[in-house]
C-alpha cells in the first residue's frame, strides 16, 4: 500500500518538476516576451490523462490564450455513446471541423495558445480505432 502512494508521490513530482522546468524556457521579462515568437502547443493523451488541466496551469502561467476539446455542445457524442457504430462517422465530421476551426483561430491570433487535444489524434488515432473495432468504414 505505502509502495504505491510514494511510487504516485515520486510520479507526481517528476510531472511538477518537468512542467516546471519547461515553464521556465518562456519565463521572460516582459521586454522579451514581446519579442519571443509565438507558440501554440497541442496537448494529446488519454481520456481522463490531465490534459485540461495542463491546459489551464499553462494557459494561467504563461497567459496564453488556451482551448478545450469540444463536448458539451457536442451534438453527436450522447448518439455516438448509445450506438458507435452508426454515428461514429457523424462524429469524426464534427471534431475534425471543430478542431479545424479552432486551430485556424488560434493561430491567426497573434498570441500564443495552448490546445487540450489535437487534431492529428482524430485522424490518426481516434479514426483508426473506431475502423479496427469495425464502428468506421473505409
């Protein structure tokens, strides 16, 4: 029982100590920070991994404008949840121009952003596993 917790601890430690260090490459004055060439990062990792919150910590430290993966207003997702098969194409349609859009907003803004999921997953993760469990055709 004791392994596991100090086993999570020694985990959780080294995700702060990562994240701090990567949020030390963009501490800058503000004179530099002007200066500094706009970023924008996507975030990927499983459901449930902390992506949102990573998301926000970053977006807060480093006030670049953040963005979130698409759910709440997402009109395919409960339909998708009660028959994958039928709707899972209907909703692959959706992220993929939702994230379209978002991305292409985002990086025509002259600030950095920070993005809770990328648009690479849906293609190359998300479509994939839904064509091997047979809910996607070719």
């Amino acid at each position: 029982m004791y392994g596991s917790f100090i086993e999570q601890e020694k985990d959780e430690i080294f995700v702060n100590q990562t994240l701090y260090n990567f949020l030390q490459q963009f501490s800058q004055t503000p004179n530099d920070q002007e200066k500094m060439t706009k970023k924008m990062i996507l975030v990927a990792g499983n459901i449930g991994s902390g992506k949102t919150s990573l998301t926000e910590r970053i977006g807060q430290k480093l006030n670049w404008r953040t963005a979130y993966e698409s759910v709440a207003d997402n009109p395919y997702l409960p339909s998708f949840y009660a028959d994958m098969r039928s709707w899972a194409f209907h909703l692959q349609v959706y992220f993929l121009g939702h994230r379209a859009r978002q991305h292409m907003d985002l990086w025509n803004d002259e600030r950095s952003a920070i993005v809770d999921r990328s648009i690479y997953e849906d293609a190359f993760i998300f479509s994939r596993a839904l064509n091997k469990m047979g809910n996607l055709t070719d």
